[in-house]
C-alpha cells in the first residue's frame, strides 16, 4: 500500500471516501475531487485529475446516503468516474470527454486499418496482413488483434476466407466518384421554396414509409432502457422541483455538463456562456434573430439543409448562396468574393459532415475562414449538430479554436446523438451575442423543458454518453458503408457520391438525364421518403440529385427500398435517352 501525497490529496476536498485494491484502473474527473487515504500499486495526478490502480472499489455518496460497490472485472459507470478497465485492454489515462473515452486498444488498430483501407493503402479484394504479422508489428496479443478484425468484419470492411487471412471486401470498394461542384450566382435572393418540400416533410414523418429520409436520431439507436432507469430512479421531490420553469438560459447542471464535452479542446466555451434551447433549429433562429433584421443578407452554402432555408424564410431574410465542395465543405473563394460583393449581416455554416453532402472542412481550411471572417468583421452562426458523428479517425476541432475575434454562435443539440424527441438543444456564445440570445429565448419560449433537460444532464453525468457514442459511430460507420455499397450495386451507371467520415447522409449526383424530383414523385408512391436535392439550395439547382439518409438499420426492408430506388433511376434514365 502506498499512500497519496500530501500534493494529491490537497488539490480539492473529496467527495466520497473509497477503499481499494489493484486489478482494475480508475479515472476520476478533476471536478470530483481525488482518492483520499491510502491506494495501491500506483497513483498518479495528471492535467484532468487522478488515475489510481484499484480491485474492489466502496463509495459512499454523503449527499444520497447510498452505497455502491464495484466488483473486480465489470466496468462501471458513476458520476465522477471516466473510465474503469480490465486488466491491459482498456486505457484510463484521465482525458477529456472531448476526445471520446479512453479507447480499447483492439478499437484503435481497426480505426487504424479502417483508415488505411478508406485511404486506399488496401485495395478491394487485397489480403491485410495476417494476424501474426500484426501481432508482431504493434506488440498486441493475438486476441486483440482477431476481435480488431472481427469488428472491422462485423462493419462490412473485410471479409474472411478459409486458409487465406482477411481480404478487404470487394463488394464496398472502389467508392464512387465524389459530386462535382457546383458554383453558383452569389447575389443575395429572396428565398424560394421548391413546392415539394412540404411533402418532402410529411413522408419522412409518417412511418408507413420507409424512412430513406430521416435524418435524425433512428428509434432503434435511442438509448432508451438508460433513460427509463433515470425516470424510475426519481423520486417525487424531483418531480415536483422538475415540472416547473426555469431560468431561461437554461438548467445549470445541463449547461456544466454539455461544457464538460469540450473539456481540453481550444476554443471551448463556459457554462456561462451557454443557452439551451429547444432543439438546434431554435438555436440557430435565435443567432440569426440575434444579427440579423428581416431584408438581411445571409452567406448560406448551396446545397443546405433545406430546413434552414425555411427558416430564412419565416424570418424575412434574403440568401446569398455559396459553393460547397463535397469533400472539403464550404469554397473560400466563393465565399470571399460575396463577402465583397454584398453587405453580408453574417454567414450560416456546417463544418463538419454538412448537411446535404456530408463534408467536413480540414483543420488548415477552418484557419483560413475564420482570418477571413475576422478581416470583415462577419459573424458566423455555425450548426454543429453532426460534429459527434465522427466515424473515422478522431473528433474534428470546432469552428471555435480557430474565432479569436468571438464572432461565432455555435449550434448542435442532441437530436442526432440521443433521441430527437427531447428537444435539447444549445447555442454557445460569447458577450454582447451571448445576452442578445438569452433576451431573446427569455421572450420567445420562456424556457426549454425542463423534464428534458434535467434528463438529459443525468445521462451525460452518469457516463452513458461516452459510451453510447462509442457503439452509434460504430453503427453508423456500418450502415454508411452498407447503404453506399447498395446504391452501387444497384444505382445506373454514372452515379456519383462521396463517402463522407461522418454524419449520416448521402448525397447523390445521378447522371444528368435523371430528374431527382421525378425520381421522388415515383418513390413517393411507393412509399419510400427521400429527400429529391432541388429542396437544398434556393435556386432550383441540384435536380439530378438525392439525398438519402443511413440513420437507421439496413436491414431487408431499407435494402428492397433502395434496389427500388435503383430501378426507378434506370429507367427514369432508359426514357431520357429513347430517340425520338
């Protein structure tokens, strides 16, 4: 037994009081205060707080009055701890929510081969190295390296063959080519809905279609047994306390827990400077309603999400639309040239997976936009609602490590992430924008809900979370693959999309002689909800493009969905070409 130093111990006053012994490795978070007393085998204080080798781990709450008890070999989740592992598999180096929970090592080599496999370092039908190469490459034991490989099977990647190893999957390989670009007139313009997009609405709302068009959270994927323990574990106090208002910015402990997401990212924002609001779509009306008076400009990406468009408008707001590179995002030249072209009140912008195309602007791209923000003294409101939706690599910085100037609002929610029936979501800002969106939600909606809120603030402090998170960007990186590998095996020749790292849409270039909107009309019919691209951009632009959504399960109805959707296309193709 080795006692804490008088140094850890005198960091913050402990919450709880705890007896251990080595076998598993525990993360506390610097807000929950340290291991008092003695501990065994190590201890180690780093920048978020302290990391101590336990076996048998007692707690007792003062607050509650309860006692819960950890058990050697399980993993556990309690307000204040990050992580607990099993022997060398699971990491506990006490970093922050922001880079996801510490990853088990048989996860980091798929994500490693994963990556290599979407850059092309394996070619389709190409043997990965085998199993005892690999063990000897990274010095990981055999097993982890055979489930690394099962779980990149379990997603579609590989494919195993008798006597032969791994191979990676033909049927997934070679991706199709991206969308092109398509550079529009930037003049700023009264919007202009398409007439679909009110039917667009209703079919994804109605569950007698299947939900090719759905973009937000799939019921399959809401962690609904978690939340229904959090509702049974409420007393009648709680309920009394939760089912009147509160103050308008927002319940504290929702606000402190969805800054704690960004915990060590540049750029993060306070509590403080956090209003919740009722969904993202709320958030952003609020900034732009915070900026901008109705004949306003506003700098929007062409395609957008059409809701957004709506959105512009109810408020009386003119669109000034930019070029979206379907890989990188947003076209900085584009963007500049109507930054000078046009009194521009701000800029709406999704940096990472945008929707409709799924792009995710790079680190060095991001610099370089917010320098020309900052030159013109723009504001920029920012839908961030995807970010968490990574599925290759590791989470992107945000917009707001690279804004020294406090020009941003920053918009997500939980819609795609939780469950899109709560209605929680946020906007982050700073000073004089910061208050105008607190006056503002004050006037408009009083407050969010706050049943929901304090919900969901339990279910980010108990750490289920992080670990949903886990198993949904696994989920969706799967279905990503399999709806692509669907529209290939199935869409007529000379369809293109781009595979993007996250999110979860598809944007589809047909080939030009497919009218996208008649290709709705049909599946419409069939009770198939697609979203035809006409509806993205202001202009009627895009109408040889479709967005799919792979939100939810592919499973035999989805698939017989999208081979339908193929043979819609080929023929919608066959009539355009006939002679005459």
């Amino acid at each position: 037994m080795r006692a804490c130093s008088a140094e850890t111990t005198s960091m913050m006053t402990p919450p709880w009081s705890m007896r251990a012994r080595p076998v598993l490795t525990v993360a506390l978070e610097e807000r929950r205060g340290v291991l008092p007393g003695t501990v065994s085998m190590s201890a180690s204080v780093t920048e978020r707080g302290f990391v101590a080798c336990v076996s048998t781990v007692s707690t007792r709450c003062a607050k509650k009055k309860t006692d819960t008890v950890f058990q050697k070999n399980e993993r556990y989740s309690l307000p204040g701890l990050i992580a607990v592992r099993r022997g060398g598999d699971f990491v506990g180096d006490g970093r922050s929510r922001a880079a996801g929970p510490p990853m088990f090592r048989y996860r980091r080599l798929a994500a490693e081969l994963e990556r290599r496999i979407r850059a092309g370092d394996f070619r389709p039908g190409e043997r990965l190295p085998s199993i005892r190469r690999l063990h000897r490459g990274t010095g990981l034991s055999i097993s982890t390296v055979h489930r690394a490989l099962l779980e990149l099977e379990a997603c579609g990647l590989i494919e195993s063959h008798p006597r032969s190893g791994y191979r990676v999957q033909p049927a997934v390989w070679p991706p199709l080519e991206p969308p092109a670009i398509r550079r529009s007139d930037p003049a700023p313009q009264p919007i202009q809905l398409a007439p679909a997009v009110h039917s667009v609405i209703a079919a994804i709302s109605d569950p007698a279609f299947v939900p090719l068009g759905n973009t937000g959270m799939d019921p399959a994927h809401v962690p609904a047994k978690a939340f229904g323990r959090l509702l049974r574990g409420m007393n009648r106090a709680e309920w009394r306390a939760l089912l009147g208002y509160v103050a308008p910015e927002g319940l504290g402990e929702l606000r402190r827990q969805i800054a704690l997401l960004d915990v060590g990212v540049p750029g993060r924002f306070a509590a403080e400077e956090i209003v919740v609001t009722s969904g993202c779509t709320e958030a952003i009306a609020l900034a732009l309603q915070a900026v901008a008076r109705p004949g306003d400009t506003i700098a929007v990406e062409s395609p957008t999400n059409f809701a957004v468009l709506q959105l512009l408008e109810e408020l009386g707001l003119l669109a000034a639309e930019v070029a979206v590179d379907p890989r990188e995002g947003v076209d900085l030249e584009d963007l500049a040239r109507c930054l000078e072209a046009h009194p521009v009140r701000a800029c709406f912008l999704m940096p990472h997976f945008q929707n409709p195309t799924g792009a995710l602007v790079p680190e060095e791209k991001k610099r370089r936009l917010m320098d020309l923000l900052a030159r013109r003294g723009v504001p920029v409101i920012v839908d961030d609602i995807s970010a968490p939706l990574y599925v290759t690599g590791k989470r992107p910085l945000p917009l707001s490590a690279f804004d020294r100037e406090g020009l941003g609002m920053y918009c997500a929610s939980f819609s795609k992430t939780i469950a899109p029936g709560l209605r929680i979501g946020w906007v982050a800002a700073r000073g004089e924008f910061r208050e105008r969106i607190r006056r503002l939600k004050a006037a408009t909606s009083i407050c969010t809900s706050s049943l929901d809120q304090a919900l969901v603030a339990r279910f980010l402090g108990s750490g289920a979370y992080d670990r949903h998170l886990v198993r949904l960007r696994a989920t969706l990186s799967r279905q990503l693959l399999q709806t692509a590998d669907l529209i290939r095996r199935h869409f007529p020749e000379g369809t293109r999309l781009a595979l993007p790292q996250g999110g979860t849409l598809l944007w589809i270039e047909l080939p030009g002689e497919i009218d996208g909107l008649e290709l709705y009309r049909r599946a419409h019919a069939r009770r198939i909800a697609v979203i035809p691209g006409v509806v993205c951009a202001n202009a009627p632009r895009f109408r040889n493009f479709l967005l799919l959504s792979c939100a939810g399960p592919v499973d035999a109805r989805a698939a017989r969905a999208i081979a339908a959707l193929g043979e819609i296309a080929r023929g919608l193709g066959r009539r355009r070409r006939r002679p005459r």
